[in-house]
C-alpha cells in the first residue's frame, strides 16, 4: 500500500485553536503559557485551553461531557474537520473508517470532582456520575465515533506521552491489513489534579515558562491539547513516510541513559521510510525541558542523525500536553512542510553546551521537505514518525 496520507487535521492547544492561530503563534513566538491556576495547584506554569473552561457538548452526547471530551469536540468543530470526516465516509461508509485515538487523562477530572462532591456520610460517588463515558479510557474513542457518525473499528491507546502518536502505526497497520480503508487518529489530554500533582511530587515542574534545551533548564510546564488527522490511503497532502518504535523498559519515569529506545525508534523511522540521516530536515524534538529528557534525547539525535540536522522543541509554546502532544507537534511537523518554517526553541537564554545536535534558537525559513517527530513515554516508550509530501 502507499504511504499513508493525512488527508485533514485539526488541533487546538494553549497557543490558539486551528492550524492557523497556531501557526501565527509559532511565527510570531508567542506562547501560551500562565501561571498554574487550576485545580487549586499553583505549581509552575500551565498551557490551559480556556475554551474548554464552558464549552458545551451538543445535547446528544451530553453524557460524555467532561474537559477531555470537550477537548475533542472543540477540535473535531475546528478547521473543517467533521466536514472531511463526512466526505470520507461517503466514500468509504461509516463502518470502514476507524478510530484510534491516544490519551494518557481520559477523563479523570471529572472523577476528581466527583470524589470531592461524595456523600459525606456513606462516601458514595453522586449519582450523576458517569464512569463509562467520562474517565474510562475507551470513552475519548467512544465519543469522537459518536460525534462523526463512525461504525469501524476503535480502540484508545494509552503509552503514556506517546500515545496519541502511537496511533499513527496501529492505523497504518489496519489499513494495510485490509480491517478499514481510512482511520481518525489523534487524540487528547487535557489538565487534571492528579497529573499537575503528580509531576510536582516528582520535582519535575519548572517554576518558569519551559526552557527546552537551555543549560538552565528545570523541568516540564504541563499544557493540554486535542487534535485528529484523517488519514487515508491516497490523496494529496502530507505523507507518513516512516515510523519506528520501541520500548526499552529501562525505568518507570527516567529515560535510558544511552538513549537506546529512542535510537531505534529514530532508525526504525528511517528504516521503513527507505531514508537516509541526509534527507530529514528538521526534527521535532520530544524536549520537554527537564534535564535528563533533553540531554537523552541530544544523545540519541546526534546518534542518528549527526550534528548537521536542524532540530528544536515547541514545548516552550504549548507545554508538555502529554498523551496529545504526538498529534499537537505532528500538525505543527506538517504546518513546518507547508509553510516552510523550522520554529527555533523559546524561552532559551543559553543553549546547553554539551549537546551536540544542531539546536536551532530563533525561527528559519526555508524549505522543509521532511520532519521527524519523537514522541518518548514514561516506561521507555519511544515513538518516531517523519512527515512529508505524499508520494
């Protein structure tokens, strides 16, 4: 079969809603972050999606309604989407397109605040509370074949911060085998107390808008986001040319010191792409700013790659929106070919001396026929994928 075509996206983080506020963000580097006001946490600084605050399901779906879903809906209702969702499945039929969709919150805020308004005499959860269509972890894939009207196979992936792009290759291989003949990819992460609380328990929460490879580095600012790609088998656009993963295993929270997950995930990228180090533009780092992520990931690109492929992290934009942030930075990968813009890392005063790679500071413009995305997970998970034209 052909490289996989993504025929439509849609994405919204904290730095705007659609392709295009996102890209003028990137363009003019402004970023999205502000101090943490949410879930009376105010650790470090947070990328919030304000308009998820009081977005409305439709009354349809209203039993899905939680910040995660409401996540997805504002992204399906954005750039068009639904409307190419719809095209597809007249061409292919509602039981034909699948749905694969990556998370690592699902909805448990609305567990959180469920817990907090529970009987004070017996401890029992309000009636209201609906478990299956909110946290549970199916319910994001649930809801998105719900709102577009799709009957093919779903499933929700869960590999912590690569999730959402890990369901680049589960789509890739269904289709290949015949099971649909296009799949909804994507996903969404959205905030939440235990996962704000959760880093900070870790050290891991810098007390300044994320620096991303600078020497100074001191940790993540967590952001949330949704975003979904139709892919198809044909079609003009932007291609998945390679994908490679792995899962090296090597601690619960902490990367691999040699960075050997990530190196087979890259060279894996370029294997099945029948692509040399040469021929890839820029990469998208992972880069979440804390010290062992970054430097790992250094390692592994210069590795890989050498020192002469330009390369940043747009996590000083949007945060680290986790289970979404394979999508998020995906789109932006395919805004980088469209547009022709290598976005240059934020909020860096002085890159880390000890890196090798070629980490550039300040936006270029030029041509960009290929990018790599690295998507790494707690658990050693590791996920490359490259982008470029169709072929």
């Amino acid at each position: 079969m052909d490289r996989p075509v993504l025929t439509a996206t849609t994405i919204i983080s904290a730095i705007g809603r659609g392709s295009a506020m996102t890209l003028e963000a990137l363009r003019s580097r402004r970023h999205g972050l502000r101090p943490c006001d949410f879930a009376n946490v105010t650790d470090g600084y947070i990328g919030r999606v304000a308009a998820a605050d009081a977005h409305a399901l439709p009354p349809a779906l209203a039993h899905f309604d939680c910040r995660n879903n409401r996540l997805a809906d504002l992204a399906i209702r954005t750039d068009d989407f639904a409307r190419a969702v719809m095209a597809a499945r007249d061409r292919y039929g509602p039981g034909r397109i699948a749905v694969i969709l990556g998370t690592s919150t699902s909805g448990v805020r609305a567990t959180e605040e469920a817990y907090r308004a529970r009987d004070p005499d017996t401890g029992m959860l309000p009636a209201a509370f609906d478990y299956t269509h909110t946290h549970d972890m199916f319910s994001l894939a649930h809801f998105v074949r719900s709102a577009l009207e799709l009957r093919g196979p779903a499933m929700v992936i869960s590999t912590a911060c690569a999730s959402s792009a890990q369901t680049f290759i589960d789509a890739h291989h269904l289709m290949e085998s015949g099971e649909c003949d296009a799949a909804v990819v994507g996903g969404a992460d959205s905030l939440c107390g235990m996962t704000l609380r959760g880093f900070a328990s870790l050290e891991l929460i810098s007390p300044v808008p994320c620096r991303p490879c600078d020497t100074d580095r001191a940790g993540i600012s967590i952001g949330e986001a949704a975003g979904f790609a139709l892919l198809e088998q044909t079609g003009d656009g932007i291609a998945l040319l390679g994908w490679g993963t792995s899962c090296d295993g090597y601690h619960m929270s902490a990367p691999h010191p040699q960075a050997a997950g990530a190196i087979t995930a890259m060279r894996g990228a370029l294997t099945s792409g029948g692509l040399e180090a040469a021929d890839i533009d820029y990469v998208n780092l992972h880069g979440t700013g804390t010290r062992a992520n970054d430097a790992m990931e250094d390692q592994a690109v210069a590795t890989v790659l050498g020192n002469a492929t330009a390369c940043s992290s747009t996590k000083g934009w949007t945060g680290h929106t986790l289970g979404a942030s394979g999508i998020l930075e995906v789109v932006i990968g395919a805004l980088c070919i469209r547009h022709g813009l290598l976005p240059g890392c934020l909020n860096v005063t002085t890159l880390d001396p000890s890196f090798r790679s070629r980490v550039i500071l300040h936006n270029e413009e030029r041509p960009v026929r290929t990018v790599m995305s690295n998507a790494f997970g707690f658990g050693g998970i590791n996920c490359s994928l490259i982008l470029g034209a169709a072929r």
